[in-house]
C-alpha cells in the first residue's frame, strides 16, 4: 500500500547521517539558539536566495511573527486566499488583523491577482500568497499590485521549498516570508519547525527578538515577545536534510510525471505548471467530479489518498460566524472536488 508519507524509507536513506549527526549534538550538549541554528539561517538563506533567515518554532508562528514585525494589528485587513490551509487565517487573527479572502485561480490554485485589487480598502496592510501545494504564486502580478496600493507582501511558503518563477524563489519576493518544517513538508524536522526569510536587516534583528521574548541580551525586554525559537536539535537534523531537498524535489516532480501518465484516462483535472514556473509538488492534486468513487478505486489499486482541504477556513467553525453572509464559490468548488495522491510515498516506491 502506497501511504501519504513513507518516513520510514526517507529515513533508511539517510540514517547514517542523521545517527551522525545527533552523536555530535548530544556530545556538544548545546540546546537552546546554538551553532546549528546559526548555521541552518545561513544555509537556507543562501538556499532561498535571500540575506536573512531566522529560525523559529513553526510555520504558524513565522506567519504570526512576520505580521506582527510589520506592526500590522487591530483595526488592520490582510488579504488571504479563500481555500488555503487555515493556519494562514489563523495567523491573520493572532495578530487582531482581518482576513480578507480572495478567490483562487481554479486551474493554480494559488491567489488569482486579477481578483486581489477589489478586495483592497483603506484598512489593508498586506497581500498573503500562499503556494499551495509547491506551486509559486503569480509572484511578479502580486508585488506589482502591493507597490501600487504601498502594501506589505507576507509570503506563505510552507508548502513551497525550493519551488520558483524564472529562478526567484519562493521565500525571494515578499518583505518578510514564513516557511514550515512540519514533517509532511518538502522540506520536513523530524517534530515541529519553522522560519521566516526576509532581505531586510532590521526585519530579521526584530524577529530574532520577537522569538526570544521580545529580548536581545538577556534580561532586557524591548518588546512583547513570544518563546517561539527553532529548536537546536531540530535546526541540526534539518541541516542534514536541507542538502537533499533539491534531490527529493526532482523526485517529486519524477512522480508526478508518473501520476500524470499512470493516469492520463481519467477525466480529471491535473495539477498546472505554468511557463517560467518550477512547481514542487508538496501536493498532486487533481480535481474529479467523482471524488469519493475515485478514491475508493485508487485505494483498491494501492494508494491511499487524502483530501486538501475538505472545508475551506471560512466554512470552518472557528470562522463560520465572522464570515456568515459571504461565499466563495471558487473555494468550495475545489474542497468538493479535489484529493491528492501520495506523492511521497509513491517517490519512495517505484
Ligand atoms: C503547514 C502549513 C502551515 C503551518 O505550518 P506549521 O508548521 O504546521 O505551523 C501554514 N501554511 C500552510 C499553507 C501550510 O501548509
């Protein structure tokens, strides 16, 4: 049976440097913002193509702190798309923001631009893309938009790494982009993690305080912070995997030429890469107008495949009562008609 995620192969692979690598920490005996989380902001900064990384502890809480270090709050609206994963939103509200959703483009999925400009009021502060499913976003249409109306751009990459437009990458366009490093990711700890990439120096110094309980020597509290740190051992063993995520996203990208073959006869609709874009496939996500039957098919051939997202964020019921009176027909047509096949599992086994 062909799983979602198949850790146990993935690991197999790189046992003996991850075995490596936890003798060295444990023989160090650093825990807590050390060498390997210096390093690893290096690394995937300079993987990234951007100056600054900054570590913290999960990719809510980068999206979270991104937003707070451009002072956007109560009273403030941030544009959101309509069918992302909710934690997106969720962000949004941490802060006292509003989100305000934005439909799709039904083939991308990602944010359509040509809908983003009448969702702007005088209240908005920042335009939040999210790559969904490792592909970027309309990147060059967004940021033109954001420097008309003078609006900050929060890029959601924790489904994107390494993912780009004509070599720009995710992580590359935005004034301060949050990345996850939850298992299932491309780019995956082995527990939580997260970070935040950003080209501007004073962004990056105010999230490494806003990290660290709002501190930069200890015992002197300039802001209200959070404890919201990237985890020593996890930056470690992420050090390990970053230097195979170029490798496992051609794997991804292999599998689903595969997908694409294997099941050229159905009449769905497969997953786009538009000219100039390197889609990362963090999801292969089709859309069947036979869904459940779809699946049960697939399960009996051996795949075991999920669906992404069942009910979009303002459909949920922690956001049903603010946004009663509004739909968004685009984002329930897809979490009515899509489901993903397992990509990573199927990378592992063929
Ligand atoms: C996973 C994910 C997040 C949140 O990341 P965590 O590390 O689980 O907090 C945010 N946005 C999107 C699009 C995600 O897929």
């Amino acid at each position: 049976m062909i799983l979602p995620n198949d850790f146990k192969s993935e690991y197999k692979a790189i046992e003996q440097e991850i075995q490596a690598k936890m003798q060295e920490f444990f023989a160090k005996g650093w825990y807590v913002l050390g060498t390997e989380v210096r390093d690893f902001e290096q690394e995937f900064a300079q993987f990234v193509g951007v100056e600054h990384c900054v570590g913290v502890a999960n990719g809510l809480d980068a999206l979270t702190l991104a937003l707070h270090a451009l002072e956007i709050g109560v009273g403030d609206e941030v544009i959101v798309p309509s069918n992302t994963y909710i934690a997106s939103v969720l962000a949004v509200s941490h802060v006292g923001a509003t989100p305000v959703f934005v439909e799709p483009n039904p083939l991308t999925h990602c944010i359509d631009p040509t809908a983003i400009e009448a969702a702007i009021s005088e209240r908005t502060k920042a335009i939040l893309p999210v790559h969904l499913y490792g592909l970027l976003s309309d990147m060059p249409a967004i940021m033109k938009i954001a420097e008309k109306y003078g609006l900050f751009v929060v890029e959601d990459c924790a489904q994107a790494h390494g993912a780009h437009y004509n070599g720009k990458q995710a992580g590359a366009w935005g004034h301060i982009n949050a990345f996850s490093f939850y298992p299932t990711k491309n780019l995956g700890a082995y527990g939580d993690a997260g970070a935040i990439t950003t080209q501007n120096p004073e962004y990056a110094k105010k999230i490494k305080m806003l990290r660290n309980y709002g501190s930069k020597v200890r015992y002197q509290n300039e802001m209200i912070g959070y404890n919201s740190r990237l985890d020593e051992m996890q930056a470690a063993l992420l050090r390990v995997k970053l230097q195979y995520l170029t490798t496992w996203n051609t794997m991804r990208r292999e599998t689903a030429e595969i997908f694409r073959k294997e099941f050229a006869h159905k009449n769905w609709i497969f997953p786009t890469e538009p000219e100039g874009y390197y889609h990362v496939y963090h999801q292969f996500v089709v859309q069947s107008n036979e869904r459940e039957k779809d699946m049960k098919e697939l399960e009996k051939q051996g795949y075991t495949c999920l669906i992404h997202y069942p009910i979009p964020p303002y459909k949920s019921h922690a956001y049903k009562t603010q946004y009663s009176g509004h739909s968004y027909p685009i984002a329930d047509a897809l979490a009515n008609t899509v489901f993903s096949l397992p990509v990573h599992g199927k990378m592992w086994n063929y």
